[in-house]
C-alpha cells in the first residue's frame, strides 16, 4: 500500500471531530512557522536597512577623515619647517621676552614649565602655566594678543577672576609649543 | 471553481453569497425547473419551465438529455444544481436514535438500515433529516435509494458536462416545503399522484409519522383509475392512527378533480387541493436548500468521505497559499541575499579605505570600532598639531570682545565674578541683580553668533557653560 493511500486510509477513518482538531494543529503549525519566517524575513530587513545606513555613514566619517589626516599631514609639514628655522626656540625666554615687552614683570606672580613627552613623535609638548595677578584687561588682551602672533605658541586655557583691588583681573593661563626631542 | 476549493462559500450548510441555483424533477414525460437565488435562508425564485420530455418511451436516457440540455440553456449560467429522485425510487425509514450529533447517526445510519430492510449496504445510498430531538435522542427520517438511481442520474447530467451537486428526494423535500410554507394541518394526510407513483405522507402533530410510495400514478387508463384510488385508501388507513382526526390533502395532479371525487366519495372525507403553488417539485427542490441542508445522496454514491473532501479544499487552499508564501518568502530571500552582499561589500571598501589610509590595532574589528579608533586617533592629533594654524586656533581675544558686548555693564546689571575659557567652551560665575537680568543675559547669548547656553540659570548667583557656535572664527 501507498504511503499517500494509507494517510488517506488514516484521515477516512478518523472521526469528524479529530480531523478538525488535526486539521486545527496543521494549519496553526503551518501558520506558526510562517509567522517565524515572517518575523525573521522583516527583522533581518530592518538590521540589514540599518547596518547599511551605518556603513554610508561610517564611509562617509572615513572620508571626512582622511581629509582631516591630509590637513594634519600638512599642518605638521609647516610647523616642522616653522620649528627648523628656530630650533632654539624656548618658551619661558618667549614669555619673559613678551612680559617684558609689556612690563607686566610685577605682576606675573609665578610660572611653572611641564613637558609632556608625545608618544610616537619627535616632539614633545611644554606647556607653561603662568599666574598673573592684578592686571587690566588691555594688558590682557595685549599680552594675548601679543602670544596670538607666535606661529609656534597657542594658548591653551585661560582662567579670568576678579581681583581684589577692582577693576583689576587676576589670570591664570597655559600656553603652548612643540619642541623638538633632540634639543 | 478554484475560489470553491480554497474558500468556503457555506457555513453550516448556509450560503453566505448570492448562488443561483437550478433545481429539476425528472418525470416520465416532463421536466420541471425552477431557477431560484440562494442567498443564506432566503430563496427567491426567479423562473419556472414545464420542458416535455420528447419521445419518452424511447431511448430515455438521450431524450432526458437532451431536455435537461435545453434546461440549460433556459437557466443560464448557474452556480449550482439540484435533482430530486422520483417517490418510486426512494425508500423512507424513520429511526430513533440515543444520540443527536450527524456524525455519529451518519455512522451508524446503514447498520440501521440493514437491521430493518433487506437490503445490501453496499448498493444503496442514504441520507437523513433530523426530524424532531427529545434530551440527548432525537428521531430521523432517512430516504434510501439504490446506488445505481443515482449514479444514472448523475450519468444523466454528466452527459451535458453538468456536475450536479445535489440529489434530494422529491417526496421529502416536498413535505419540507409545505411544512415551511405551513401549508399542511398538524394532522394530516398528503397524497401526492405523480405520473408514475404516489406519495402518501402521513403527518401527526406536525411531525411526519410516515411515508409510503405506491408505483401507481395519474399515468394509468380510466379502467385502473378505482384500483389506484383502493391503493391510496386502503394505504392511508394503514398509516393514520384510528383515534386521530386526519385532513387529507393532495397536491395537484392531472385529473384532480375525478380523483378528488373518487376519494371523497370513497373516504366520506373533504379532500383539500393544495394549489397554490404552481411547480411544486422543482420549487420544492429549489427550497431543499435550506430545508434539507444537510441532506444529500450524491456523496453516498461515491463513497464519498467528508474528511476527503475537506482535506482536498485544505490541500488546494494550502499548496495555492504555500505557493504565494514560497514566492513572497523567495522574493524577500533575493532581497536579504542582494542587502547581504551590498553590506559585506560596502564594509570590505570601509576596511580597505581605513587600511590604506590609517594605523589601526585590528582591521577586522566592527566598522563603529574601527571608525571610533580613527576618530580617537585624530582627535588627539588635531588637539596637538591643528591650534597652532590660524585656522583652527582659538581666538580668545575674540572671544573676549564677544563676552564683553553680551556683557556690557550699560545694558545688563550681571557682574562676573570668574572665567574659564579652553578650544570648546566658557564657563561664567556671576552673579544676576535680578531674573530680569539674567532673562535679558539669556537673549543676548541668544542673539550672539558665538555663543550657545548649554543650561539655563536657575538662581540669581549663577554658574553657566557657554560653547562656541558655528559662526565661530
């Protein structure tokens, strides 16, 4: 006998009511395996939809970076060229130089010098705190003014309080530069 | 027809669309038919036709065809067809059962019926109604026939490729229909003279008690006439019950008014015509649609099982619905394949690109990681080499000048007690004579190309984070 005639045999001899419930449990498994796949196929889209979107963006992140990398590679050319032509170059002499210039000698109360060893580079970065105390804001703005034209030194904070003999300022500052490891 | 097989168009034996039906009663010399609308428990009859039978004595079955055929083309496309099976070849048998479910009577009705007539099972078909339920029991009325009726008039319509769907007995059904029209008393006699037999139904407090066929009808010479009426009488007094009351009724027949005479006078009883009703039979085989909803005789024939017939609907519907699914699920594989390869070669070109233009610790790592790495990276190197060009230094004297417009002591009474500025923000302690001021400080921040607030002053000594905006040199 057929495996089809004996399914056939089987289902005819069933009775009504145990056929319906077979055909229940067929349809509700036919039906739950679909909704699965149903459920995987709009899951799957949606992370695929996004993964995809991610990838542009990232792709296009990566693209903006590397023209960033092209502008580093270039900034550094030039500061390499612009520290070549000065290698003695110092930044407490370009300070006192600066403080001099704008007698503000009485007034910077302390500086402190720290080096700050870059890894994988030729250069390291000093970095020097300085306290100024009881200035007005036109010795301020001319002392900024004056580190602003420095190619080679950027400030890098500044810390502003009113002092105690008004209208006078007290400032905290860092500023900047790169110095060769050999020197 | 492939709709018919995936979707039910009855529930419980109701139809739930309109289906126009054509109903027919073969008789030895005529065809009756009736095309009539089902829709749910409603039949609207919509046309009768009487269509002789040619020739009928000789090569019945071609004659019958060839009547049915012309039927056809007078009903015009139907979506259904019913027959009735002539009184003198339909056997009925009332039976009481302990149980009332369909299934369990369909079971067990042959077994039934071979403990009271002799008959093969074999060769006969049958079907019941239910005919009245007492508790968990209820009585039947079942109308057996030989297979071989049946298949012939199948075959009959097979001949003029027309599938018939149901075969109802013409008896039954007529007693169904004078019963819904409640054309019949509660205790009462039908004699019913067709060409070639008679039915007599006997009715007892409106339920039928029992049906007799006697193979004489109005078909016979004048000299017979008086025996067929002995039959029908001596008949009726062997089903009436002597203590009731019987009317008798006949359905209209040719020669009804001798034959009413001869009953009348023979019986002493009033004999009522039930003429109301033109085509009886066709009409009352239009009405077996819902008076006989479950009763048809073509499945026995063929030894058709109802679990088949479904599991055959179940497997069209399911391979035509699997089919779709498989195409829709097809489909979207295509779809997941293509976005698959559009991902894993958009992060190949990703790695390829970062490989060749930055140092990262592992390429193989997830394009966000790889990206977060290359920012890092970056990010330190521009804080290192990026502020010493004019591009990118921060101005603080600019910056300055900007603060000391939004703060100009003319304009706003705020007082500064303490700044902070670094390359991304400047933090401001003050204080505020008033929220006046410190709203008017707000706007002004606001109004400035420079600045944006990250959070708003809450109290008059404040403490507020301003970061650069776009418009920044």
């Amino acid at each position: 006998m057929m495996i089809s005639d004996k399914i056939l045999n089987f289902l005819a001899k069933l009775s009504r009511k145990d056929f319906i419930r077979l055909l229940i449990s067929i349809v509700s498994t036919v039906a739950l395996i679909s909704g699965g796949l149903i459920y995987y196929f709009y899951y799957k889209k949606s992370y695929l939809a996004n993964e995809i979107k991610k990838i542009y963006a990232f792709k296009a992140d990566t693209q903006k970076y590397i023209f960033i990398k092209k502008e580093i590679e270039e900034q550094k050319e030039n500061l390499s060229k612009i520290i070549s032509e000065d290698p003695k170059f110092k930044l407490v002499p370009f300070f006192e130089n600066i403080q001099n210039s704008l007698r503000l000698s009485g007034s910077v109360e302390s500086t402190n010098l720290k080096i700050n060893n870059i890894a994988n580079s030729d250069y390291n970065e000093i970095n020097l705190e300085i306290s100024i105390k009881n200035i007005n804001t036109k010795q301020l703005v001319d002392l900024m003014t004056s580190i602003e034209d420095s190619p080679r030194v950027y400030i890098k904070n500044i810390n502003i309080k009113k002092a105690n003999k008004l209208p006078a300022i007290d400032v905290g500052m860092t500023i900047t530069t790169l110095q060769s490891k050999s020197d | 027809m492939i709709l018919n097989l995936i979707l039910p168009t009855e529930i419980n034996g109701l139809y739930i669309f309109k289906k126009k039906q054509l109903s027919v009663s073969i008789k030895k010399r005529e065809i009756f038919a009736t095309v009539s609308t089902v829709y749910k428990k409603d039949i609207t009859i919509e046309k009768s036709i009487i269509e002789p039978i040619v020739d009928a004595n000789e090569n019945q079955f071609d004659n019958i065809s060839a009547t049915l055929a012309r039927i056809s083309a007078w009903a015009g496309k139907v979506d259904f067809v019913t027959c009735g099976i002539q009184p003198e070849l339909t056997i009925y048998m009332q039976s009481e059962f302990p149980f009332k479910k369909h299934d369990a009577i369909e079971l067990v009705l042959k077994n039934e019926i071979a403990k009271t007539l002799p008959l093969n099972t074999e060769n006969i078909v049958a079907d019941f109604l239910i005919e009245s339920e007492s508790g968990s029991g209820c009585k039947t009325i079942s109308a057996i026939s030989q297979k071989e009726n049946v298949l012939s008039l199948i075959a009959l319509f097979k001949n003029i490729n027309i599938n018939l769907d149901k075969i109802a007995p013409e008896s039954l059904a007529i007693y169904e229909y004078l019963n819904l029209k409640n054309l019949i008393e509660d205790n009462s006699v039908v004699i019913d003279i067709d060409q070639s037999s008679t039915t007599i139904f006997c009715i007892e407090n409106k339920a039928i008690k029992s049906i007799r066929t006697i193979n004489k009808g109005h078909d016979i010479d004048d000299e017979n006439i008086n025996l067929l009426i002995s039959d029908i009488l001596f008949t009726v007094q062997s089903m009436a019950s002597t203590s009731t009351e019987f009317s008798i009724n006949m359905l209209p027949c040719k020669n009804i008014e001798s034959i009413k005479k001869l009953i009348e006078s023979e019986s002493g009883k009033n004999v009522n015509v039930i003429d109301s009703i033109s085509d009886i039979y066709s009409q009352a085989l239009a009405y077996a649609a819902i008076t006989m909803i479950d009763f048809n005789l073509i499945p026995d024939a063929y030894n058709y099982n109802k679990n088949l017939l479904t599991l055959q609907r179940f497997f069209a519907g399911t391979a035509i619905i699997l089919l779709i699914i498989i195409t829709l699920f097809l489909n979207n594989f295509i779809k997941l394949y293509r976005a698959e390869s559009v991902l894993k070669s958009n992060k190949a070109e990703l790695q390829k690109n970062i490989s060749k233009n930055f140092k990262v610790k592992n390429i193989k790592s997830s394009p966000a990681a790889l990206v977060k790495e290359i920012k890092k990276s970056l990010d330190s190197e521009i804080s290192l080499w990026m502020p010493y060009t004019d591009k990118n230094r921060t101005k603080y004297t600019k910056l300055l000048e900007e603060l000391s417009k939004i703060i100009n002591p003319k304009e706003i009474n705020i007082s500064i007690e303490e700044m902070n500025l670094n390359d991304s923000f400047v933090m401001l302690k003050g204080l505020a004579s008033d929220f006046e001021a410190l709203n008017k400080f707000e706007d002004l921040v606001e109004k400035s190309n420079i600045f944006k607030m990250q959070s708003r002053p809450q109290t008059t000594k404040f403490e507020v984070k301003l970061i650069y905006g776009l418009s920044e040199e």
